[in-house]
C-alpha cells in the first residue's frame, strides 16, 4: 500500500511492497553495469546528488520526458549532482537506438525489467528518485514534466543544499 508523506516540495509516495529501508538498500547496493561495460553501484555517488530515472525506449512518457531530464543533468553537474538513466529495456540494440535517436546525454544503464526495477516492484514507468549526498530518497516523481519540473530541481538542490535554480530562470 502506498502512503503519502508531504515533504514541503514534493511528495514521498513510498516504496510498494518494500519497507524504505530494504528499497533504498536495493537502490544503493543493486550492481549496475554502464553501457561501456564498467560494473558500479548507486554507492558510487554518496557525496552527491543523484537523479535516478528508471526508463524504457517503447514508454512514450518516458521519451518525453528525456528533454527535462537533460536539462536538470545540465543543471546539477557543475555542483557535482548527476542524472542516471536506468532503462528497463532487455534489448541493447534498442536502447542504443533509441539514445542516438533522441539524442540522449544522460549517463544510461540497462538493468533490464527484472533487475532493480523488480527488486524496488515498480508498477509503472517512467520512475525518478532523488537521493541526497548520503543516499537517502529524498523525492520521487512519476513522469516528469513541466508541470513538476520545478519541484524536481528544488528537492535535488535542497538535497545539495543549495539554493533553487528555478528560481534563478530554470522553468522552461
């Protein structure tokens, strides 16, 4: 069952099926593998701000979204913060069609539908989370928009501690 919790600037929808704990150990701890074939985990960032979207190449919503999802990559790298693009996708071949096509820059993994995605049981794509500097999921976010887009930048600087860019001539 989900539970909401307000956060002041967004909204904790929480993990289903999962105690937080035990999701934000699988998010921290999952091994990964980059595209170029580097083996990491989400561990690799505690002392920034990380961005974690979990994606697919056919999720319409998700290719929407990929514009915003640069832009906020954009905004948080001189700060140290990052964008990791999980895709849940199973064929390579389409993810890397579908990052040259769309012109993606973000950082993109492929996990595949039974890797992390099924270990945090999500139910719908496409999925973002905010981690702060120590790891904790500070934000989540279903599809972003234009609409929440704000939100998302202001839960990501607050995690840096940091003053909000949005306000600073980041809306699109």
């Amino acid at each position: 069952m989900k539970t909401a919790i307000g956060l002041g600037m967004g909204l904790w929808l929480g993990f289903v099926g999962m105690a937080q704990g035990e999701a934000q150990s699988a998010l921290l701890t999952h091994p990964l593998q980059s595209l170029e074939g580097q083996s990491f985990a989400l561990t690799k960032y505690q002392g920034s701000v990380v961005v974690v979207n979990f994606w697919a190449s056919w999720c319409k919503p998700c290719k929407k979204e990929m514009p915003l999802l640069e832009q906020l990559h954009k905004q948080l790298q001189p700060s140290g913060g990052q964008v990791l693009g999980i895709s849940v996708d199973r064929d390579e071949k389409r993810v890397h069609k579908f990052l040259k096509s769309n012109q993606v820059g973000i950082p993109v993994v492929i996990d595949g539908p039974e890797g992390l995605a099924k270990k945090l049981d999500l139910k719908a794509l496409p999925m973002t989370y905010v981690l702060d500097t120590q790891g904790n999921v500070v934000f989540e976010c279903k599809n972003v928009s234009e609409k929440n887009f704000d939100q998302l930048l202001n839960a990501a600087e607050s995690a840096a501690g940091k003053s909000s860019l949005a306000t600073k001539g980041a809306k699109l």
